[in-house]
C-alpha cells in the first residue's frame, strides 16, 4: 500500500505479522494536514488487520525524523476555526496511535521537532540513533504544544516536559531522551534497522491476543484524550492567529 503527492509520501509494507509505515515530505519531513490524515487513516486501518500484530512507524532520510507541522498551513490559517481544524489533525492521529490494537514500534534515525516529538511519545516502544535529538520549540513561535503534551508528559514525565517546553530553543540530546524514558535503547545508524527489524519480529511471535490486552493496559487512563485532545487543538488554533506567531513563523522561514 502506497500513496504520494505533493504532500508527502506514505508507503505501507507487510511482512508476516508486521506492517511498516514509512511517512515522507520534502521539507524535513514536516506535516501538512493531508499527511497526517492519511496517516491516520492507515493506523486505523492496520489496527482492524487481523493479520499482523505489529506496526513500525518510521520516516524517509537521514538526518530527520519528523519537523512537525507544515510552517506554510500554520500561515495559511485565516481564523481559529482553520486553526483548530489542522491541530486537530495531530489530535486525530495521536488518538489513533493510543487506541491502534497493534503494538507500534517507533523507528527514530535524526532530529524530531515539536509534533514529531509528540508522535514518537505516542509509539509504544522507540528505537533511535545518538543523532535523534529532540525539541519543543513551540513556544518560540508563539503557540505551545498543546495538543501533545499529554502524550510527552506520559512518556517522560511533567519535569522534563516542563523543562523542554520552557527551553524552547534548547535542543536535548539522545541520551537525555533515553534516560527520560522517549526512547528505549540507542544504536548507530547502521545498526538501527537490524535492531529494529530484530525486536519486531520478536514480539511479532508473542500471542496477538496478550500483545492486544497489553496494549490496553499500557494505555489505561487516557479514554478522555479523546476530547481532551481537541480541546488543546483549539487553544493552540486560536494562538497561531497572533501577531506574535505570525511575525515568529514568518522569521523561521527565511
């Protein structure tokens, strides 16, 4: 299964029980709206095959794992309903990823930003590269990350999400992603596929059932997300239309 227009990429493989989804999009791999609904749609869709058990979730290149929203669909809002219907996009995928009835294993090669960050907070279980440094740079653009708080702060806790949200221009390293839990084991970039590869087809061999009860369990407490998510979307769609955001974003892409 694969589709690509101007934009992004999106590309399905299925091997025994394991699906990989590869997203792609020329600039840095960022997030225009239809992207992300196509990739939700494709984890929903995976979630209903019976036929595999789990999901690897990675991106096209090298040096970047995920930009996060498309700068030229933030500028584009013209009102804060525009607003809150692309953030709801992140919202919708998210609450994909927590209900998906797979286990979905996150492939990280290079730099995540912002809704990457959130993305990768989502997967169950994170496999990266000492390259894969991490950001929330909202705030420096005069919005917040919002919609996906609650998935970074599940992961790594509110500490270190406080500290990332505030240190808006402050990337934090691989290292610092693992000891806080994002991530659960590092290898160079050669090696990552192979452990990838390796880790998937292990748990692909455990009992799809007990894969299923696990997933929902790892995931208990989060059924308000649901609402809560979209919420979030409509505080930061309402904060994108700010002179301040407008006049930051405009700078961020000279």
């Amino acid at each position: 299964m694969s589709s690509e227009n101007q934009n992004g990429s999106l590309y399905t493989i299925l091997d025994n029980a394991v699906a990989t989804v590869q997203f792609g999009h020329p600039a840095s791999n960022s997030f225009p709206r239809e992207l992300l609904d196509r990739l939700t749609a494709e984890i929903n869709l995976l979630s209903k095959n019976e036929t595999i058990s789990v999901i690897i979730l990675q991106s096209e290149g090298s040096k970047t794992f995920c930009s996060g929203a498309s700068f030229d669909e933030l500028l584009a809002v013209e009102n804060e309903e525009q607003g809150k219907e692309f953030f709801s996009g992140f919202a919708h995928l998210l609450n994909a990823m927590r209900i998906c009835s797979k286990i979905i294993i996150g492939r990280v090669q290079g730099k995540a930003v912002g809704g990457g960050v959130g993305i990768i907070s989502a997967c169950d279980y994170v496999l990266a590269t000492p390259e894969s440094a991490i950001k929330l740079s909202e705030l420096a653009i005069g919005i917040g990350p919002f919609v996906i708080e609650p998935a970074v702060t599940r992961k790594i806790g509110k500490t270190a999400m406080t500290e990332m949200t505030l240190a808006a221009h402050e990337w934090k390293s691989a290292n610092w992603a693992l000891q806080n839990g994002l991530y659960a084991s590092l290898h160079d970039v050669d090696q990552l596929d192979i452990e990838v590869e390796k880790f998937a087809k292990k748990l692909s061999s455990y009992n799809p059932e007990a894969l299923f009860e696990m997933k929902k369990i790892i995931w208990e407490g989060t059924a308000h997300w649901k609402t809560l998510l979209l919420e979030r979307a409509a505080i930061t769609g309402k904060l994108v239309l700010s002179d301040f955001s407008r006049n930051a974003l405009t700078q961020f892409k000279k």
